[in-house]
C-alpha cells in the first residue's frame, strides 16, 4: 500500500512539472492569452522590413499592451510587409500616431511601438497609419560599422 501511495504522488509531481513547461513555453512563444482583448479595431501599416515579428505579438503604448498583431502579409506591388494591427477598443489614438518595431527581453522579442500624433481625428478601423519605422536589423549595423572602420583605414 505504501509504495502505490509514493507512486501517485511521483505521478502527481511528473504531472506539474509538465504543465509548468508547457505554460512557459506559452508564454514564452507570447502563444498565451491569460488577458485577452476585448472588442477590437483594425488599422495596418507598412513596413519595408519586419524582422522577427510574429502574428499575436504585443502593440504597446507608453509600456501598456494596447493591442496584438492579427496578421502580417507581403504586398508584392509596393515589396512591403503589411502588418494588420488588432487595437483595443477602449485605447483610441490619432490618426497621426506613428508605429515602429522595437525589440524587448533577452530572447529578443519583437512588438510593435505606438507613439500618439497631435490630431483631432482618431483612427478608425481600415486605417492606414502610414508613419513607420522598420525593425533594426543587427547584421546590417555591424555591416555599417566594419564598412565604415574599413573605409577609415583606407583612408589614411
């Protein structure tokens, strides 16, 4: 009797420790919605380059989550990424407002940055905000940088 009792509370603690890493590996995957949005606004926006930036990654303002990407295609007329911006209902933001991707966390998460314009007129769904600014690509900077220290040395 006593080593079926042991085994259950093996198989018990087996169990948690399971349903812990699968509950970090939600959330660290930003697949979790333990807070889910309410109603919702759709506005897009183009991008020349996206980076990392998956679908249901966070849209936030001044630090608070204020929406999640819905969907990210390719425009093949103008060579863009169009990324569609799922906005709480309750957050509205002039149609001015300017996005940009920005990159949080050691494992380098990638969410999209509102910043509000000073216009009267709010975005309404089907909005295009057209001020953006592409993900920083890393390769590229250090690209830069040894093209700029090669050039230097060239130079002298």
């Amino acid at each position: 009797m006593k080593r079926s009792g042991v085994d259950l509370l093996v198989g018990l603690f087996v169990l948690l420790g399971f349903g812990a890493l699968v509950f970090l590996a939600l959330r660290a995957g930003n697949m979790s919605s333990a807070v889910g949005l309410g109603p919702t606004y759709e506005a897009t926006a183009r991008f020349d380059n996206i980076g990392g930036l998956k679908p249901r990654a966070a849209i936030r303002s001044a630090g608070v989550v204020v929406g999640r990407v819905a969907a990210i295609r390719f425009d093949d007329k103008a060579y863009q990424a169009e990324v569609v911006l799922a906005l709480d209902d309750r957050y509205r933001f002039p149609k001015d407002s300017s996005v940009k991707i920005l990159t949080s966390g050691l494992l380098g998460e990638q969410y999209i940055g509102i910043e509000p314009g000073g216009d009267t007129e709010m975005l309404a769904a089907g909005d295009r905000i057209t001020m953006t600014q592409s993900a920083v690509v890393l390769e590229n900077l250090i690209g830069q940088f040894l093209y700029g220290k090669a050039s230097e040395g060239a130079a002298r």
